[in-house]
C-alpha cells in the first residue's frame, strides 16, 4: 500500500473514531468538565508516546494553540450533554468560517469574495440550529458549540503559525490544561464500568489515536481530500447516538446542518478546483 492510499485509510479511520465521540460522552453519567478532563489526560498519554522524540518549543503560538485546544475541547463537551449530539458536532463543524474571518488579524490573510458568500450561506444555516424547540440548557448547549467552533479554528490558525516547529505541543499542553481545570469537578462522579470504559476509549482512540492518525495523513494528502473524508465525522455522530441512545435531532437542526456542510464542502471545492487551473 502507497504512503497516499494509506493516508486515505487513516483519515477515513480518524474520522470514524472521532465520530464516536457523541455516543461515548452520552453514556458517561459524570459532570462534563471531569469528562473533558479525564479524555484528555488519557489522550495526553497516547500522543506523548507518540511524538515523544519531538521536542516542546514553548513559543507563543504554541502556548496560543494549548489555550484554544482545552476551550475547544472543553466545550464541545459541555455542548454535547446540554445539546443534541448533531447540533453539538455541526456548530463545531463551522469552525473553517472563523478560519477565514480571523486570517487576516492574525496570518495577514485576506478572506476571498468565496469566503464571504461561504459565511453568509453558513450563518443562515447556523440560524437554523436556534429554530428548534430548545430547553434553556439546549439553548447553552448550542452557544457551547457555537464557541467550539470559534476555539477551533483559533486552534488551527495558531497549528498554521507552528508549520516549522512542534504542532504536537500544542495538543499535548492543552490536553494537560484541560485535565487541570477538570480536577475542580470529580467529586461524586460514579466509578461503574460503562463510565470506565467510556472514558477510556474517548482517551485512547477517539481523541488520543485519532489525533496520531490525523499527524500522519496530513502530511500525505492534499488539503481538500483531508477535509471531504474527515467530513463523514458530523454525518456519523449523529446517527451513531440515535442507534444507539435515540436521540434525535429536531427537522430544524437537520436542514441546517446541511447547509453548513454543503457550503463548507463546496468552499473547498471550489477552492482546489482554481487552485489546480
């Protein structure tokens, strides 16, 4: 197997273990925090056995990118327990728009008149997700992700600006940022195995694995190709919770979260396509 065909299979399977996420942070009975922390200490691990001959930079962007890894994950968490799984993952999916929006501040790049379109299109669709009939923990939950989303794509920017040090670090140091805060929120949280076992396949394969995966393929595979097939994580979470919990999201959330992907996709479609005249 090319090292091209075998990135193909890891994105498609980091995809798949990342999509896993809605159903697992569902079973676990614990206050959201302490499951953020807990995945991320036990995925702090894996990557650091991973990419241990790697050496920490501890530059700003690095720090930057730490910060904006524990937000994200921290409170695409917190979304998913308050909110619908869908909503949670397809909120969190808009982050490509905060990309474009914040390059310019930040890398000095300037968004294209595509760009825009994109936005306008995805923030109609976001209006969407706010139409269903929402508790006020659904209505926080959505806000959560929507935040996600932002942190997101701060984490990528400031991944961007590291393109020649250690990206990794900035994993690894927001995993341990996210372990830390969540030591505030373990008390009373129940030891029974399906907690035990949830909590350690988020660690292990859906955050930890899945992120070496991702390392590797990344480096194989244009930009456009990585973004279509690690597009299946939104569709699959979802339906991974209503197969296996039920829930379902509101009509509303559903036609939303297709417009959001169908720009998102389209953008970088449109994006390789010019690229490659």
């Amino acid at each position: 197997m090319t090292q091209h065909k075998k990135a193909i299979f890891y994105l498609a399977l980091t995809a798949l273990l990342w999509s896993a996420g809605g159903v697992l942070i569902k079973w676990i009975n614990w206050h959201p925090m302490s499951i953020a922390g807990g995945r991320s200490i036990i995925a702090a691990l894996v990557i650091w056995i991973a990419f241990r001959k790697e050496s920490l930079s501890f530059s700003k962007p690095q720090w930057g990118g730490a910060v904006a890894y524990c937000a994200c994950v921290t409170l695409f968490v917190i979304a998913t327990k308050l909110t619908t799984a869908a909503n949670a993952i397809l909120l969190q999916y808009t982050a490509p728009i905060y990309v474009a929006l914040l390059s310019g501040w930040l890398l000095g790049e300037k968004a294209t008149r595509r760009d825009w379109v994109t936005i306008f299109v995805v923030c109609f669709g976001m209006i969407f997700f706010f139409l269903d009939k929402v508790s006020g923990g659904g209505l926080l939950g959505n806000l959560c992700a929507v935040a996600s989303g932002v942190s997101f794509a701060l984490f990528i920017l400031f991944m961007r600006m590291q393109k020649d040090g250690s990206p990794y670090g900035s994993v690894l140091i927001g995993n341990l940022f996210t372990f830390g805060i969540s030591l505030f929120f373990w008390s009373g949280n129940s030891l029974e195995s399906t907690n035990l076992i949830s909590i350690s396949l988020l660690g292990i394969f859906q955050l930890g694995l899945a992120y070496v995966l991702y390392s590797y393929a990344i480096r194989h595979v244009e930009a456009l190709q990585a973004t279509l097939i690690t597009s299946i994580e939104p569709i699959l979470n979802p339906i991974w919770v209503f197969l296996l919990i039920g829930e379902q999201p509101g009509f509303y959330s559903m036609a939303g979260g297709l417009i959001v992907m169908t720009a998102i996709t389209m953008r970088y479609w449109f994006n390789s396509k010019i690229q490659s005249e």
